[in-house]
C-alpha cells in the first residue's frame, strides 16, 4: 500500500479540481448548466460536489487546497460527506423500484463517488497535517457572527428600499435576509410583506458568499505559530554565535523575539523561522556548525509539513542555498547583499572621486560622528537616541524581518556599534546602529536621519566608520541588500538583450515606490563585494503566497487584523531585564 497511499492522495486532489472545472463550465454555459440541474432532481444524480453553483465550485477549489496541502481537517470532511453521498448512490441503484438503475448517468455518478470515496480512505495516512485546534470554534463563531452581522445590514437595506412600506416589522428583514445569505426561499408570509429590488437581493447574496468564504478559511486554514523566542532560546542562539557567528552577516537578526527556532538533535545549529499566512519563513543562513544544519533543516521541514506550513528562506547565501537545496528546495536569486573589505577600501582614486567629494562637503558643512558600543552608551542617552530614530522613521509601519533586528537600545545588545552624527552646532543629525558580525565586522540594522539635513551625510558616516574601524576593532561592514543588482547593472551594458531591458524597466519604474535602484546606486559608490542572496522554496507554485508573506513580514503590506476581543492572546515569555522602548527597522532590505 505504500506504493498507492500517494497515488490516491493525489488523485482527490485532482478529482476535486476536475470538479471545479465542471462547476465553473455549469456557470458559464447556460445548455450544460440546465443539463447539469435536470440530473440533479428526480430519478438522477450527478458525482459528488457536482452541481450548477458557484458555491459548489468555491468549496471544491478550498478542498481541493486544503487536500494538496494534506490538512486531516479536509480528509475528515471528504469523506464523511462523500461517503453519505457514496452510500445514498449505492443505496439507490441496488434497491429495487427506485428507477434510478434505468440512467446510464446514474452509474457513471455511482462509481466517480465511490471510486473518490475509495482513494481517500487508501490515501489516509497521507493526509497528516495538522489544523488549528481552535478552527471548528473560530468557523462556528465566524458563522453565526457573519449571519447576525449580515442580517442587520440586509435588513436596513430592505427597510430603505421596500415596496411595501410598513408590510414587514425589523424581525421579518431581519429572517428575510438571513434565509437569502444563506439561500432558503422565503416563506410565503415574508415574501407577502417584502419586495425588494433585485440589487438589495443581489447585496444580500453577495454578502452571504462572502460569509461562505470565510467560514472556509477559517475552518481549513494552517495554526498560526506567533510565539516569542523565549529567554532560553535566545541565550543558545547566542551561544552558537559566539562559535560560528562569522559565517554569516545575517547571523545577529536571528535574535529577533517574534521569531521562533528550530534547533537540531545535537543542539549545535538552529533555524530561525517565522509563520505568516501559512508560510514558514525562515531568513539567512542556518546558526551554528554547517555540519549540523541539516538536523535543523530536517526538524524545521518536519514542522512546517505536519502543520502545512509552506518551507520558504529569505536572503541565504549560496552556501546554505546547496545544502537546501539537497532537502528538496530550490532557489531564486533575489539580488545581492554590499560587503566592504577594510584592507581593499580608499578613497583615493577616480572611482571615489563623487564619495570622496560628497564627504569632504559634509565635513567642512562642521558635521561629527561619535562612535559607541550600545553598551557604552548610558541608559538615559539611549532613550533620546531610540526617541530621535522613532521620530525620524518615515511611517508608522515597522519594517524588516529579514536584515533587521527590530529594537533598538535593548541591553542584551551591547555589541552593538552606534555611529551618532551631529552638526555644526551640536544637534543631532542622523543614527546608524550596526549588529555584531563574528568578531570583527558588523552588518548594518538601522539607517535614520532628520529631514533637513545635507545630502551625502550618510555616505559621510558609512566612510567615517571605514576610516575609524580601529576604535571598534572592525574589519568588514556589510551594508544595504541590493534586490536584482545584477538586472542593473547588465541591463545598462551595451549588448543587453531586449528581455533584459524590458525587466530593467520595470524594475526602474517600481523603484520610484521602493527604492530598488537607488540602494544599488548607494551600494555600488563603496566598491564592495556582492555577495548573492536567494529565495528558497519547495514548490514553483508557492512563490507568489511566498512573496506575499515576505512583504506582510518585511512590514510593507499590513494584513487587517480582528478587533481584540476575537484575537487569541499569546502571553510574552519574560524578560531577562526590563528593556528600552523599541525602535523599528528601515535598514537593510
């Protein structure tokens, strides 16, 4: 059986997306659709989930979903309803003087409904995936509150627009509206006191496919795991960083507190992750001793298919891209991330001459940088620092995930290094706050300025840091993550072919809004070493929810949320010490 279990698992899936085909073909094609109604009443009826609806093309595409994805919950479903449908159409076809034996569309129903019911219960042990514990309740409540809310709404609809005027009292829109979402015909007292226009029957209808929708994601969707990166974690994460911290710059972000970590058998690697929209994302290298990463990966992989997270990594290095990839994922590079090597910087040169130029204006304009170690730095100065960075954010929206660390000022991060710029009369200008890089380098977390000040201040303390890198016993800086560096910098050469070109362009005009282009211009004045950064993921089909998750986790999409009383509450894990008000990320990325 094991030979077949996957086989019958995959042939529910496509039994449910043929079902959906047929359904969407009954909309369209009014002939089929009357086809399709008449062996649907008397003596005939049609395969399982088979009708003239919209709705029923609706729930066959969400089961259809939930069964690719293995979720138990829609096993359960499938075949408690298939198997009432199979047993009713045996029923029916062997009892004597039904009639039903005499349609040849009867049998072709029979064994479609049967043979389905047969593949789920061979493929049963496929369907493994865990949902959320509380989604029959959250559906349940969806439900009723959808019908209530939706129930109000149609009945001030009716009342405004009602023919009848004064027929009907509020109870009786109140049930009018209720029956039309959830398509009962109403009874002949209501429809002897109410006549509504079409477009009020019409906005009634919509609102309960609506309600049918959500009560889908709700009761089918994957558990959501937003729990904090406990005290514990975060003091093995850091240990591991003090071993092989080095190998990657994107190492320090994996302390972020709305993470959670996947550590392997022996303890010494982890994955760090995030789940957003059924995703589990994870970001950069895996921590610790390469020669344990693929414990982590397999335990972080075991994770996210038994809750059908789809596995997805944002920013790893081509050396973690292989080692991925050797457990079924596959890579996109996403552009490329800005290293300075101090022993290959100088300003000197024509190539530096438009840094070296801005730089040397800034400074005769009577700016200063003060460097710090966080820990340096005393509490009540930090608060005013965390206070001028969350001034000077541009927006209310958080962001960074991936190549920020998401606080600023927190005592557990004293490595890392401030750069403080004031002007000629001592007000302070501007912030850069980098994370710890191994021993000796550093990779920048936070980029902050005040509106009014010089052009080029930033390439001012970049290169201020660069020349001062004893004070902090610094020897490589990575800077800002070029996103397709590479589709710019080929596309302007002569010889770019016209596919190059066109996807330069479109790049070029998003940058308005994103600031693609202008981060590999800034980048590209240091003369750095790029070093590539992928997408990982495990299906082609994935990408775009995948894209989808990285943004809401980046912070540049904010998904609406439920008002807080129907929001389940997480209780923090305590601090280690009381901590400074936290300040977002606009860095990197």
């Amino acid at each position: 059986m094991a030979r077949w279990r996957p086989r019958a698992a995959a042939a529910t899936v496509w039994y449910l997306r043929l079902i959906v085909l047929l359904n969407l073909v009954t909309v369209l094609l009014a002939p089929f659709r009357d086809q399709v109604e008449t062996h649907n009443e008397g003596e005939y009826f049609t395969p399982y989930l088979m009708t003239a609806g919209l709705s029923s093309a609706v729930l066959s595409v969400f089961l259809a979903i939930a069964m690719r994805r293995r979720k138990r919950a829609a096993w359960i479903f499938n075949t408690a309803l298939a198997g009432l449908f199979a047993v009713l159409y045996l029923l029916a076809m062997t009892l004597p003087g039904g009639g039903f034996t005499k349609h040849p569309l009867n049998y072709v129903s029979t064994v479609l409904t049967c043979g389905f019911v047969l593949a789920l219960l061979v493929g049963r042990k496929e369907f493994t995936s865990k949902g959320d514990s509380s989604n029959p309740k959250t559906a349940a409540a969806t439900f009723v509150a959808g019908l209530g809310f939706g129930g109000v709404v149609g009945a001030a609809l009716v009342a405004l627009t009602n023919n009848l005027h004064g027929a009907a009292d509020f109870w009786d829109m109140f049930r009018y509206s209720v029956g039309r979402m959830i398509t009962i015909t109403p009874s002949e007292h209501l429809r002897s006191v109410i006549d509504a226009p079409t477009w009020v029957n019409a906005v009634i209808n919509a609102m309960g496919a609506v309600l049918f929708l959500l009560v889908l994601y709700m009761a089918f969707r994957s558990p959501r795991n937003t729990e904090l990166l406990t005290v514990e974690d975060e003091e093995r994460i850091r240990g591991l960083l003090e071993k092989q911290g080095e190998r990657d710059s994107l190492g320090y972000f994996a302390l972020r507190r709305d993470k959670a970590v996947m550590f392997s058998p022996s303890g010494k690697a982890a994955v760090t992750y995030r789940v957003v929209g059924g995703v589990s994302l994870a970001s950069g290298d895996p921590i610790g001793d390469p020669e344990a990463w693929p414990g982590a990966i397999d335990a972080w992989l075991a994770e996210a298919r038994e809750h059908a997270w789809a596995p997805a990594v944002m920013g790893a290095s081509e050396e973690a891209g292989v080692i991925y990839a050797r457990h079924g994922l596959d890579a996109l590079e996403l552009g490329d991330e800005a290293i300075v090597e101090l022993d290959e910087f100088s300003l000197d040169g024509r190539a530096m001459r438009v840094v070296r130029q801005a730089y040397n204006r800034v400074k005769r304009a009577g700016y200063t940088v003060r460097i710090r170690r966080h820990e340096e730095i005393p509490e009540s100065e930090m608060a005013e620092l965390v206070a001028k960075a969350d001034q000077w954010r541009d927006g209310a929206t958080e962001r960074g995930f991936s190549m920020a660390l998401g606080r600023l000022g927190d005592p557990g991060d004293g490595r890392c290094v401030m750069l403080e710029c004031h002007d000629a009369e001592g007000e302070l200008k501007a912030l850069l706050s980098f994370v710890p890089w191994g021993a000796d380098g550093l990779s920048l977390d936070l980029m902050r300025r005040a509106r009014d000040t010089e052009n080029g201040l930033m390439e001012f303390m970049v290169i201020e840091l660069l020349q001062r890198a004893r004070e902090v016993n610094l020897a490589r800086v990575s800077l800002n993550f070029a996103m397709f560096r590479s589709v710019f910098e080929r596309g302007s050469k002569l010889g770019a072919g016209p596919v190059l070109r066109l996807w330069r362009s479109v790049l070029g005009f998003f940058s308005r809004w994103w600031q693609i282009e202008s981060l590999y211009r800034a980048n590209a004045k240091y003369r750095p070493i790029w070093e590539p950064r992928y997408l990982l993921f495990e299906k082609s089909s994935e990408i775009p929810r995948i894209g989808i998750a990285s943004a809401r986790a980046e912070g540049f999409i904010t998904a609406p949320s439920l008002p807080a009383l129907f929001r389940r509450r997480h209780q923090a894990p305590p601090a280690a010490e009381p901590r400074v008000p936290v300040a977002a990320q606009d860095g990197k990325g």
